[in-house]
C-alpha cells in the first residue's frame, strides 16, 4: 500500500461509551478513519433500538459491560488505560457517578483525550440535569419553532422535524476537536478533556437563523418576509395555502412541476451567469429583456444608482418582476421531464435538480459509484447500503470505502487488540516525565490559510479554523459574481476573523499575486467542483511546483471518494435537499419543501471540511506526507439523515412520517398543546408506570388512546406544570422556545470572551460592527477544551479592507499597490457601502 493513502487514524485507541446518535457518530468517523474502536454497551444493549446501529458501529468492536458492578468497572478502566481518547454522550456527570472520572483518568494519565457530548452544557444550571433527547434539545433551541417563512405564513408554529440535526452538527464539531487535540498531542505530550453540548452544536449549525442585523435594508426583504410583517402590522392571520404560498416565491429559488408530474427545484439566485443561463435554458431569456427586464451592471452599488428598478442576478425581485418571471418558468418546465432538466442545467452550469426521495438518493448510481453510499455486510441484517465516510483523501485506500460491519468481542481479546495496537504506533511525541504543561494555547496558532471560498459552506470551514488561531486571508475577485445577499450579507457570519483581499486572478499579474500567497501559506481552501481546479492551478502537480509543503482541501455538492456520473454537477444545500429527499420529507411526496434552516447542511459542511483539514494535518505532522482532504454537501446530508440513510433486503419501512403539520413520531413523542402554550413530549411506552405518578396522568394505562387522552389532559395545565412534573419523574420533555427568545435572554455586549463558559446558549450582540449595523449573532462556543484555548475572532470586515496589508506583507510597494488599484488588478472594495443600501 502507498504511505500516502494509509488511514491517518490507524494507531489510534478509542472507547466508546456513546449511546443514540452523537457519540457512537464521533467513534464512527474517528473508526472509519482508521481508528481501534472498543465500543461499550450496557447488558441490555445499545439504548436506540435501530438499524442505523449497523451504521454508527461499522469499523468498531462491541462488547457489553455493567459499569454498576465492580467488575464491569474495573474492566472499563482497564481498556481506558490503553486507550488514546475515550467518547462519552450522557448527561452531565453520569459517567463519573459510576466510577469513571474523566479528571481523575487524566491526571494519571496527562496524555488521555476525553470528550464528553451532552446534551446540554455541564455549565448550565437549569437544564444539565433533563433526560436530553434530540428532539428535546431541538424544541429548546427553537428549531421547531418558527420554522422558516413557509410556515410561518402558512400558520404552521411548531412543527416536528425528524432530522436529527444537533447529533449531525456536534458529530463533526467534535470529531474535529479530537483530531485537533491529537495534533496537539504530538507536539506537546498531553490530551485534553473537550465538552460539545449538542445544545450548542445546534446553535452554531442553525447560525444562519439566529443573527440579527439591525435596520436592515429594503432591498434584502424578500415577498415572504415583507408578507409576514404586513399580516402583523394589520393583525391577520398567517393562513396561506401551499398553492398561494408559492406565489411568494422567487422564481429562482422554488419548485416547479415537470413533464413527468415530478418536481424540480431551481435554484439559482444572486448570481448574474445562473440565471441568465437557466432562462436561456428555458428558452423565455428573449422575451423577458424585450419586456424590459433589467440588466444591472454594477449589483453592489445603491438601488438609487441603479439604471432600472431591478435586475437579472439578484435576490429578492420585486413582487413585478418575480411574477412576471415565473409563469413563463413554470410554463417552460412543463415542457420536459425533471429528469431532463437535471441532465440540461448540468450542461448548461446551472444550479438546480430533480426532487427524489430518500430510497432514490440510496440507490441512484451516482450516489453508489463515488462512494457516497457503501456495502456492508451486517450480520443482522445481511447486505446493507450504508453512507460513505464523511471525510476522506483524494487517494483514497480501498479499505476506506470497504467498511467492516460491526461485530463483538471478548473483553480478554480486546485488552490484547488494545495493547498489540499501541505497540505498533510510530510517533516522536512526548512521554511521561517529558510531557510539557498545559501551555492554553491555541491549537492552530500559527497555520496560515488561503480561502478561495464562496457562499456558506467552504468561508465556513475557514472561519472554524480562525476560533483556533489560524491566519486566514480570504481572497475574493475585484468584481464579485454573487450580489450583496450572497457576497455581504451571508459573509457577515462566515467573514469571521479573516483577512479580506481582493484581486484578478485572471490577469497574468494577479495569477502572480495568487502564486505568492500559494507561497506564504500552509493551507489552501476551496469549494468548487473537479472541473475547475486545473484550470485555476490547483491541481497536485502544479500546486507542487509552487509550493510543495502546501495543505489543500476542496469542498464541493455531489462529491464522493470516487468519481460518479455528478461529480462535476454544481450546486448548493437547497441541490442536495431536494436530490436526497430531504424536501420530500420535510414537506410531503406532492409538496416539496426546503428545511426550514437556512444552511442545513452548509454549516456543517464547513464544520466537517474543518475536520479533513485537522486529519491532514495531523497526518503531514506524523508522516510528512502532503494531502489533499475533501467533503462534500452529499457526504453531509447521508450525516444529517441518520435514521434513514440505509437500505437492506426486507426492509419494511425507510421512513417516519412526513409532511409539514407533523407534530412528532407518535403519540408518545410530539407536540401537545397545553393551557398556555405547547410542550413536546419525548416517552415510550415503558415509561406510561412513571407517568401515571404524575398529578392528572394517573389513569394513563388504561386508556385505550394514549393521544386523546393526552391531548385533553395537558390543556388543563401550563407548560411550566408539565415540564417540571415530567423532569421529576425522569421524562423528556420541554416547552419549545423560539431562537427569537432566546437571542432575546442570553445575548450581551460583544467582549473578549468566547461564549464557551456560559451555558448552553450565548450570543454577542455588536453595536460598532464593521458595516455600520449592529449586529446580535451566536458566539463560537460548542467546543470547549480544558487546556487548549478558544479565540474570540474579529468581526467580519469590509471586503478588499486588508488588500492593501496583504499585498505589503507579500512584498509589493506603495507605488505597485496603487498602480495595480487604478488598473483594477486588485481592489479595496466592492462599492461605496459595507452593505449596500
């Protein structure tokens, strides 16, 4: 086998005490990277009772252990001791009240790296304690209220969402951390003990959904946005069909019926080359400018600048035009099927696809050719289609896409694996008395990156480096491509503690500008499909011929280990959300809807771009090998549907409900309405003994519709009662909050701290930002290590404001600077305003 394409966990010892979904999905990454993983069961089993068990314990070796006996203690701590990190998911100070203190583990052994994932923060004194469902953390976080325009309009407030989106968010945050703490490890000699609420995972990753800024400008107020508040100012209902909610819709950015009487979703906004492309497609391009559809040059300057009310490549359109645009569309579409027009915007570089549902995206042959979707033999459920790895390298090793199916083991003969593993491993790192104290630096202080990203995911994945201390200069063209919706205003979350530059790089001299940052750098990221890398030069042979040492990462849509016949498809969350059936479910089979949070899988693309970044590094640092690490959206929405990503003979059903007036699963886990409010229930019906010791519950048991008799009963009380009488006797439940609530409690001034030590919630509010607004957004706060530190991250400044910086640093003059300005080779800024009005 060749060095280069070894897994680069291979030497790594893991313990795994993770039950449900987020701790057994860290060990799986960590397992499908190469890692030993001892997963730990109780004697009754995994507590979830699934299939997606085959999945999340692919690669590990299962044994069963009653950490309540002496016995079962004294053997956990045993393969702790050979162990390099241990994984745990249970509420605050659970594992340690049955013997295993991760604080008193570390100070034996200094080099340990524990993680504990919780559902809410140790730090936080009001809910630490509840029995943390996902769904209970996701109703307290506010996602399940106020869930998007759609529903809002629509009078839908809750809804359930069975995407299990707080595991998928920390899956890849704190995969990350531990690979990042194993970095450290190798310089320094000790570990580290890291938390990832879930909570607070789930925050970040619905980042998009939470941020305020203040006096925002007319022209970002979409129809559904400016409806909502008409209804309010007027006290109407928010009553809209699903056939009138559609007339709200930009006709770039919606769904359209096709030939075949399936769906199709276009989704092509903000940029000028995709729409153009797509009317041309449709054929309407023509037609629409003899209208008079307007054609702005220059997107990023005032509307009061504009030769036209509108124009072509921008988002939102006024209510005229975006009428106007979409008939001719929904007429056009009609006209092929939607498995044409997937075929036709591909060739034509138009974002967009057909609407699938989950079965189809398993089986499709792009998904099963590029190793997005696997074979694994499990051996309780015979041959299974199962999801690729989240993260891999451009070599790819055979055994990366060839999963061992879970099986079990003696506890003798995993000692013995545990201690045949360790005295294999190769590494220079410090040991015992040469292990140096806890330094509380950064784990990335020093690495320097080039971001060549646009939009969500990949300025994601390099704002995650710069919490770590990580120099990150984003480059960006002198004439944008997206509009201000695109460009500035999604760019105020992922601009975070960057550097921001602007140049031609289609200019001999500009190229020349990029080669010397190529130079300058550890790290290169971009999101761009295959395609497009030669061309720019960033391909391995001529990165290597400028800088041989130089990191590369690329993100993309349909990417996968190998090449499938999408690969080279372009594309954005909404692509895959409809491409994996995640429309399908969220909305129904006959009315597809997105997520309702902005950057469902985006964010936590960039989180686990974050995570390929830290595995190449680590790698580079024990073998000096230079790799070129990937994800991809797809990769992150098999993550996201974790319960349904899977396929095997005899199945008998691949999904839950769906549709968008679900309330939860079943009558034991979904909303109910109460005297003042709402309150999510998340029980089983093992629990109904417990429950009939609740005050106006008692004669549950014999009932013979558990849902009318709830629903009757829980309106006799507040959701205050019934949230604290459920909590006493052990049963998830909670009353939804809204992300507005929230902001609204646990925000204060913008200082130097990280958010980490402050709860489960934590938000900045910044009066002074950078684009003259102010600014109210979430804090980068879910991974808090003990010893290593967080930065507090600059906001996010005004494009082409470092240009000048950078160019010095790179060597240039003052006279070559202003030159190269005048000549438009490179720039300070896109227009007169931070955020054009």
């Amino acid at each position: 086998m060749d060095k280069n394409t070894e897994l680069p966990l291979r030497h790594v010892r893991v313990i795994d005490f993770g039950q449900q979904i987020a701790g057994p999905a860290v060990a799986m990454v960590l397992a499908d990277q190469g890692a030993t993983v001892i997963h730990i069961d109780p004697p009754s089993g995994p507590q979830w009772k699934h299939p997606a068990n085959a999945v999340l314990n692919r690669n590990k070796l299962s044994l069963k252990l009653n950490l309540k006996t002496a016995d079962g203690l004294e053997k956990a701590k045993a393969l702790i001791d050979w162990a390099d990190v241990v994984i745990e998911n249970f509420r605050p100070g659970t594992l340690a009240n049955l013997g295993i203190d991760f604080e008193q583990l570390r100070a034996k052994r200094p080099e340990l790296i524990t993680i504990s994932i919780p559902g809410f923060a140790s730090s936080d004194s009001l809910r630490r304690g509840w029995k943390a469902t996902e769904a209970i953390v996701t109703a307290t976080c506010g996602g399940f209220n106020d869930m998007g325009f759609n529903r809002v309009l629509m009078g839908i407030n809750p809804s359930f969402s069975p995407l299990p989106l707080g595991s998928s968010y920390a899956t890849s945050l704190a995969a990350a951390s531990v690979v990042l703490a194993l970095l450290e490890r190798e310089k320094t000699g000790r570990g580290d003990h890291i938390e990832v609420p879930i909570a607070a995972a789930l925050m970040e990753g619905l980042s998009y959904n939470s941020y305020l800024i203040e006096n925002m400008p007319l022209r970002y107020i979409n129809m559904r946005e400016a409806e909502i508040a008409r209804r309010k100012q007027e006290q109407l209902p928010m009553d809209l069909s699903y056939d009138d909610l559609q007339e709200y819709l930009d006709p770039f950015f919606r769904t359209y019926q096709c030939a075949d009487a399936r769906f199709f979703y276009c989704v092509c906004p903000s940029h000028r080359n995709h729409a153009k492309r797509c009317l041309r497609v449709l054929g309407i391009y023509d037609q629409l400018v003899e209208m008079g559809l307007p054609d702005v040059e220059d997107l990023y300057q005032p509307i009061a600048d504009w030769d036209g009310e509108t124009s072509i490549g921008v988002y939102p359109l006024p209510k005229k035009w975006a009428h106007i645009i979409s008939e001719r569309m929904k007429k056009a579409f009609l006209t092929r099927t939607s498995a044409e027009w997937g075929v036709l915007f591909y060739q034509c570089g138009i974002p967009g696809a057909p609407h699938r549902n989950i079965l189809e995206w398993i089986h499709d042959e792009h998904t099963t050719q590029s190793g997005l979707m696997v074979k694994v033999n499990d051996p309780e459920y015979g041959e299974m289609l199962q999801p690729g790895p989240l993260v891999w390298f451009e070599y790819v090793p055979e055994s990366l896409l060839q999963p061992k199916p879970r099986q079990t083991i003696e506890y003798d003969n995993a000692l013995i694996l545990l201690k045949q593993v360790a005295e294999q491993e190769i590494t220079h790192r410090p040991r015992g008395s040469e292990i140096k104290t806890a330094s509380h630096k950064a784990w990335l202080d020093g690495l320097r990156v080039l971001d060549l990203t646009n939009v969500i995911a990949g300025p994601h994945s390099c704002a995650f480096l710069s919490r770590f201390g990580a120099e990150v200069i984003k480059l960006d063209p002198v004439t944008p491509m997206y509009d201000p919706l695109i460009g500035i205003v999604y760019a105020i979350l992922a601009g975070n503690g960057k550097k921001s530059t602007l140049v031609d790089i289609i200019t001999d001299e500009g190229r020349s500008i990029l080669h010397a940052l190529i130079r300058s750098v550890d790290l290169i990221v971009i999101n761009a499909p295959e395609r497009q890398i030669k061309p720019l030069g960033l391909d391995q042979k001529s990165l290597q011929t400028i800088n041989p040492d130089v990191l590369f990462c690329r993100l993309d849509c349909f990417g996968g280990p190998h090449s499938g016949p999408k690969s080279d498809y372009i594309g954005y969350d909404d692509i895959i959300q409809a491409a994996s059936g995640i429309m399908t479910r969220f909305g129904g089979a006959k009315t597809p809807e997105e997520h309702a949070h902005i950057g469902t899988l985006d964010v936590n693309c960039g989180f686990a771009a974050g995570l390929s970044i830290a595995l190449a590094l680590l790698h580079k640092h024990k073998t000096g090998k230079v790799s070129r690490c990937r994800t991809s959206l797809s990769a992150i929405t098999n993550l996201a549907q974790t319960p349904f990503s899977l396929d095997y003979h005899d199945r008998v059903s691949i999904d839950e409900p769906s549709g968008r007036n679900l309330l939860g699963r079943n009558e034991l886990s979904r909303f109910y309405q109460t005297q003042d409010g709402w309150i999510f229930l998340d029980s089983t019906a093992d629990e109904l003994t417990k429950m009939s010791n609740i005050k106006g519950l008692e004669n549950i048991e014999s009932e013979t519709s558990i849902a009318t008799f709830l629903t009757k009963a829980f309106k006799q009380q507040s959701s205050e009662y019934w949230t604290k009488a459920f909590q006493i006797v052990n049963i998830a439940a909670a009353a939804p909050w809204s992300i507005e609530e929230l902001r609204s409690k646990y925000t204060r001034p913008i200082d130097r701290n990280t958010g980490i030590d402050r709860g489960s919630f934590s938000f900045s509010f910044d009066p002074n930002h950078p684009s003259t607004h102010s600014v109210t957004q979430i804090d980068n706060y879910a991974i808090r290590p003990s010893e290593a530190s967080i930065k507090k991250v600059t906001p996010t400044e005004r494009f082409g404001s470092s240009t000048r910086e950078v160019l010095k640093m790179l060597g240039y003059n003052d006279d070559a600077i202003t030159d190269m300005i005048e000549r438009k080779i490179i720039g300070l800024n896109w227009g007169k305003e931070y955020l054009p009005s």
